[in-house]
C-alpha cells in the first residue's frame, strides 16, 4: 500500500510518501512544500494546495494522513495550520484518497510506545522503519514520515 503522510503547516508542511506491506516499509520520497512568507495567507493557501494535487498526481498514493488539531502550544499558529490542514484535506479529497486523521499523541505512542516521546525518539525510531536521505533534516519531514508509518501500522496490523 502506498501512503501519503502529510504534517501540516502554513509556512512548512512535511510529506512523505510510504510503500508498506505487513513486513516491509519503504521511503519512496519525503520533503516539504515551503511557502513564501511574503506573500498573502490566501496565496499561501493556494500554492499548499496546487502542491498537495501535484503530490497526489505524481505518486498516486491509496491513502493518506495526516496530523490532527490536537492542543497548541503556541495559540498564534493554531489559525494558519488549521487553515491550511483546510486545503489539504479539500487536496486529497479532490484528489480521490482516503485520509485518516491522528493526534501527535497517537502517533508518538504507536511509533515509540509513549506519547510524550521526543523529537530525537520518534527520529530514531522512524529510522528503525525506513531509511532516511541524509539531507532529510526537518522535523516537518520527519514527522510526516512518522504519520505515514503510523497509518500503516493501524492498517495493516
């Protein structure tokens, strides 16, 4: 099954895309679409979305997930990643592909067996599934490749 993992964010939201079968996971390709600061909420929207529909049409996954709204920190950013997690729902649903939702929590739990686990745990541990491009340095990228794991694991254990 291939699947789109996807942490959503309006200045850096982190893909990736996951071949997995009950034995095997594979990193087919992971990055992030960065948009430009400069620039209007609306058109920052916009080209979240375009680039969601290109990732969509170029890797043709059968499922996606992605992050949940779960508890913010920082109440500033809670608007824009909402707004954006908005379009790329609306990308993937566009799009024909099913999508589940997870917490931060979950993921961290599934992948580590704790949900207060921290960045450099879920790092390590997606390491122990896939292996990572060396330049693979955002935490955005990781973590989409922690949902995408994550999602495999629900389905197909």
């Amino acid at each position: 099954m291939r699947i789109l993992g996807i942490d959503p964010g309006i200045g850096i939201t982190g893909y990736s895309i996951i071949e997995a079968d009950e034995n095997f996971y594979e990193l087919i390709n992971s990055g992030s679409i960065q948009t430009d600061k400069t620039r209007s909420t609306a058109q920052r929207l916009v080209e979240l979305y375009d680039d969601i529909l290109e990732i969509c049409r170029l890797y043709s996954p059968d499922e996606a997930a992605i992050e949940q709204l779960f508890f913010f920190k920082n109440q500033k950013t809670i608007i824009p990643v909402a707004e954006a997690r908005g379009v790329i729902l609306m990308g993937l649903e566009k799009s024909g592909i099913k999508t589940a939702e997870y917490t931060p929590l979950t993921v961290k739990q599934v992948l580590t067996g704790h949900g207060r686990a921290t960045k450099d745990e879920v790092r390590i541990m997606v390491e122990k599934f896939v292996t990572l491009n060396k330049n693979t340095k955002l935490d955005d990228t990781v973590d989409s490749i922690a949902i995408g794991i994550c999602h495999a694991r629900n389905i197909i254990f």
